[in-house]
C-alpha cells in the first residue's frame, strides 16, 4: 500500500464519493439493499367500469312510402354495459312531405315500432338519405336509412325528370325506337335524327336513372352518328348490352350500290366508337342486293351478335324476314346459314314478312333463336344454333298467323316462365298477346285459349311494341293508342296477370294511356324495359318514344311505378 499522504487522501475522496453515489441509487457497495431502506410499491390505478351505451339498428335501411299510405319500420336497441335507460328515436332527413313521430322504447325494453306516412299530395322523391337518431341523456347512437316517396302501379313517375323527359339529339327530328338499362341503371334510348341534308342519322342518348342527360357519355349525354356517305338514310331501330358494357346499336343504313343495308355500330361505355369492331366501330351488309332493314337484335352468351329484320327478296316472295350473326369482331359468323346470312320467306306469294322482335330460348341445351314479326299477323318462326329451321317448333319451324288478321303484326317478346314466350303486338288494330309453349303451341290457360285481345280505344287505332316481364310473373306492354276520331297517338301501356287477365291494380282497370305531347300533337310509346333500383328498392318501367313538342318531334322518356 502505498504511503504517499496525497494518494491516500485521493483514495479517501474517491472512497466517499462512490458511497454516496450508490446512496443516491438506493443500493450499496454491494449493491444488496437493506430491507429498512426499500422503497414503497407504486400504487395501482384502478380500471374504471365500461361505459354504459347502446346501439341502434332498423328492420330495413330502406324505406319505399306510397303516396297515402304508411310503412313501419322496428327500430331494435342493443344494450351494452349495463345501460337499462329510455331511448328516443326520431327519423332526420326525411323527404319532403313524409312525416315519423319519434317513438320511445322505454327502459329495459329493446323495439319499438317507427311509422313513415306520405299523403297523397306528397311529390315523389329520388332515394334520400336519412336517419334514424337514439338518445338517451349524453348517450347518442345512429343509423342510416334511405327514404323514397312513390306512386301507386301506373302512376307516372314524377321524379323521373318531371315525370317526362324529352330530348333533342341534334338538328333535326329526333325518333327513339329502342331502348336497354345498363346495369347501374343508366338508360339508353336509341333512334334517329334526320340532318339538314335531308337524310338521318344514327341518334343515341343516355339518361342517368333520375332523368338528366348522362354528361360522361357522347357529346353532353348525346351524339349522332353517320354511316352512309353523302347524308343517306341511316336509322337506328335496337340496342343491345355486352358484358363489358360496350354499346352494340342495330338498324339500316343507305348502302354504297344498294337501297338500304344492315347496319350495326359498336360504342365504347363513353360512346366513342370502338375502333375494334367492324370498320372503325361501324358494320353494314348487304342481305338481298335490295332494301334489307334490321329490326331486332340480341346478344348470345358466347357474345356474338344477332340481328333479324326483312330483306327484299324479288317479285316472287316480296319482303322475307332476314338474319344475321356476326363474330365478337363485327365480321359475319360462317356458321350461321349461309355465310353469317338466313333468308326466310313466310308467306307465300309476295308477302311483307318483317321480324321486330327477337329472343333467345334455349331447348334441350342448346341456344335457339326466336325471331317474330309480320305485317297482317303474327308470323313467328324459330332457328336452330346454326340457323335453319327448327322443324320441333310449331309447323316446320314456322308459325304463320295466329289471328286471321289483315292488319296487325307481333312486335315484341317476353318469357313467359317454364320456357313459355309471350308475343305482343297488335291484330285488327287491337293489342293482341299470345302465350306459345317450348313447341310452339298456343297455352290454354293464357286468356282466351292461348290469345288476348284489348280494346284500348272502342273506336280507334292501337298497337303493343314492347313486353316485359315482372318478377311476379305479370306482363307489362308499352305501345301506343289514338283516342277517340285523333290520328294522333299518345303512349299507352298495359298490365296483365301471368294467366293473361287485365290486372284492375294497375292504372285505370289495368290501362294507363298518357299524353306525352301537349294539345292534340303525336307521340307514340316505342319501347319499354325495366329498371331496378335497389336504392329504393323497387322495380319501375321505363318507356321511350317520340313526342311533337311542338319544334318538332323528340326523344321522349317516361317512366311507371309499379
């Protein structure tokens, strides 16, 4: 050890120093804690009780008022934590004219039972979101709930624009003849505008589902498009939907050394011309060397494209239904008749046969194709896979009458359940409806032996141009009628059980005829599809047409509550 009087003093201070530092820490030069020095344990916050709350739920979140009718909805408290209190519920937001007195559900209980009423003098409404509002003291809980005022079957639906939409494409007159609903529920009515040149063109418009022009389609919701060159007579008479949403347009169109050809454009979702289809989206074929019109068209599940119509085929069998199937590409399928092409005369001698409507049915798996029209009666026929005949249906593949009519013709077609189709048009200028079995033959159970004859004017001109098909099995048909001495029309349409019995719930005795043009001018219902909304929910029918507003006929759009 050393004696130097300053290293031991050094070694003293460092000594002291070490001492105190482990003081300071509560340990020693040992570091082992005496048990009169430890520390007190840290005392323990106590967790606090869960908060007393609730939440609130509805029976549905959405809520379909008729106008002068009620609808309850159960309003259900889940209570947590405890919570035994009172709830207030109360409805915000609500349309105008609807009106829910807030309910209570008391302490302890879980439901109570929250009424929406709407008088007869409410206005429809677009879905409006609402909501359903609990409280109890500081406790707060909500839920949303979509509200609508509506109108009874065959009541005009005023919250369709105004309950009538007209359009005016481009410069000229405007005639809307087809229509399809896009699965969002946008509408697109299809047709032609004439041009100052003295021809038509291709007309299309897509409305969204409260009515306004569609902005992010054509040129404002709108555009017309051109086929033949040198302001030809280009008309659009059906519209079909692909899966991938593009936009397939059928019709005629003035040919190159021909009087009219099919003609078929292709649009992408936005209505640009798909460059992919045809020759720069636009397809025209010549049938019969002659005046070859399309009428109909429909889409297969392999995705190609069939269209029907009529095409002059000589003085001796006149005016024959016509068909065609084209590739995905808009080039003609070879495996269809005879080289994408079928020629049907139906009658004999120079008869007009002309197909309007065309529907896909299948039998013993495969897809065959239904095509109807006429011009005097009802002349259907059906086509195998491959196009020929279908000799298993009716009288060698054909049907030729139905009515002995000299005026009249089927112009559209709906299923009609258990692979039965229903066929509408018109016979003696009387809507005339016919339900045919997988074979052909006529269903007795459906009206008269398997017919329908209405009336809609006792003195006047009426016709079917569209059916549809409820989910319920009840059939609606949009045509158009001329009341009383007018030879102006007005739309009309009409509703019947699945059995083929006027449905008395439906407008006035299951008829709804509207003027869609003001004083005594024309307009005439064309087409008629369906459109879900499940915002609603509901289903409601759309009808589409043209109307003289006075500057000249327009597209015109209406639209039924079902």
């Amino acid at each position: 050890m050393s004696r130097d009087p300053k290293l031991q003093k050094l070694s003293r201070l460092a000594v002291l120093f070490s001492m105190a530092a482990l003081a300071a820490c509560g340990g020693s030069d040992n570091d082992t804690a005496e048990p009169g020095n430890a520390p007190p344990p840290a005392e323990e916050t106590p967790t606090p009780p869960p908060a007393a709350e609730f939440t609130l739920e509805l029976s549905s979140d959405k809520a379909l008022v008729i106008q002068g009718h009620s609808v309850t909805l159960t309003a259900t408290l889940t209570r947590k934590n405890g919570f035994a209190g009172a709830v207030l519920v109360e409805l915000q937001g609500l349309p105008a004219g609807v009106a829910a007195q807030p309910v209570s559900i008391a302490e302890g209980a879980t439901t109570a039972e929250i009424t929406l009423s709407a008088p007869l003098t409410a206005a429809h409404s677009l879905p409006t979101a609402a909501t359903a509002r609990g409280s109890s003291g500081n406790l707060v809980a909500t839920r949303g709930l979509t509200v609508t005022v509506g109108g009874e079957p065959g009541v005009l639906d005023t919250s369709f624009g105004t309950g009538k939409v007209f359009t005016s494409v481009a410069e000229g007159e405007d005639f809307a003849y087809g229509m399809a609903v896009q699965p969002d529920g946008k509408v697109i009515s299809v047709g032609s505008t004439s041009t100052t040149a003295g021809g038509a063109d291709f007309a299309i418009a897509r409305h969204e589902r409260d009515g306004t022009l569609d902005a992010s389609f054509g040129s404002g919701g709108k555009l017309a498009t051109a086929i033949a060159a040198g302001g030809g007579s280009d008309e659009a008479q059906a519209v079909a939907l692909q899966a991938d949403g593009k936009i397939v347009v059928a019709g005629y169109a003035t040919g190159a050394t021909t009087d009219l050809d099919f003609a078929l454009v292709r649009y992408n979702a936005d209505g640009t011309l798909d460059a992919g289809f045809g020759t720069g989206g636009k397809v025209t074929t010549d049938i019969g060397g002659s005046t070859d019109r399309i009428g109909a068209i429909a889409i297969q599940a392999d995705g190609k494209i069939v269209v029907a119509g009529s095409s002059y085929s000589g003085p001796v069998t006149g005016v024959d239904f016509a068909l065609a199937r084209y590739n995905a590409d808009g080039t003609l399928d070879a495996t269809f008749g005879n080289g994408g092409k079928v020629v049907t005369p139906m009658k004999n001698f120079t008869g007009t046969d002309v197909v309007y409507s065309l529907l896909l049915q299948m039998v013993d798996g495969e897809q065959r194709i239904v095509a109807a029209g006429g011009d005097g009666d009802f002349l259907i026929a059906r086509y195998t896979a491959a196009g020929a005949l279908d000799a298993s249906f009716a009288n060698g593949g054909k049907i030729v009458g139905l009515f002995g009519s000299v005026g009249g013709g089927a112009y559209a077609m709906a299923r009609g359940g258990a692979n039965t189709i229903v066929v509408a048009g018109h016979a003696e200028s009387d809507v005339a409806l016919v339900r045919l079995d997988e074979n052909g033959a006529l269903e007795p159970s459906f009206g008269n032996g398997g017919k329908v004859v209405t009336p809609l004017s006792a003195s006047n001109w009426d016709a079917a141009t569209a059916i549809v098909r409820q989910a319920d099995g009840k059939f609606v048909v949009g045509g158009w009628v001329y009341e009383g001495g007018s030879s102006s029309a007005n739309f009309a349409a009409v509703r019947y059980t699945a059995t083929g019995v006027l449905d008395t719930t439906f407008g006035s005795g299951g008829i709804v005829v509207t003027p869609m043009a003001g004083a005594s001018r024309s307009d005439s219902g064309r087409a008629l599809v369906l459109q879900a909304d499940e915002r609603v929910p509901t289903v409601r029918a759309l009808q589409a047409g043209e109307a003289n507003e006075g500057g000249g006929f327009q597209f015109a759009l209406m639209r039924y509550w079902l």
